[in-house]
C-alpha cells in the first residue's frame, strides 16, 4: 500500500503544548477509527510552523477525507516512492 508524507502549514506548530499535540492525536485516532484499517498515520514531525505526517492509504483521497473530517490543513500531498538511509550506500 502506498505511503504519504502530508505537509500542513500550522503557524506557531513548534510552540504547541504537549496537551496541543495530545488533543490533535486524540482528534486523528477518532477520525481514522471512523474511516476503518486502509488508512493508518505512522507518526508526524513537528517544525516550527508546520506538520510532516507519514500515512499509509489506498490512495489520497483517503488522507484528505480525514482532513477533511479532522477540520486538519493540507498543504500538500507527497507519495513516497523510495526510502533512502544510511544502510542504501552498503
């Protein structure tokens, strides 16, 4: 199944509590319970004024209905094609 970094402006993201970040997890786990097992978040990055989340879906329309459902922005929508690391130069 394929894999997706989705970008999401958020202004002031690396300011936001722990208690923030619990409520918008919270948030997305009820959302993906509601839309079923084809799509799961594998986790996220937060920077300073935005969110990277890893998912993996059928397809994007499944990652913007849970923004939409969520009320999360999308910015935009990258499908991972290769994963690279330090084990790719052995």
């Amino acid at each position: 199944m394929p894999k997706y970094v989705i970008e999401r402006e958020v202004e002031g993201a690396g300011q936001l509590s722990g208690a923030d970040l619990q409520g918008i997890s919270v948030k997305s786990c009820d959302v993906l319970q509601q839309l079923g097992p084809t799509i799961q978040w594998v986790e996220s990055y937060v920077t300073g004024n935005k969110i990277f989340c890893v998912y993996i879906a059928p397809d994007e329309s499944l990652i913007e209905q849970h923004a939409r459902m969520g009320e999360f922005p999308i910015t935009a929508i990258h499908e991972v094609k290769n994963v690279i690391d330090p084990t790719t130069a052995e």
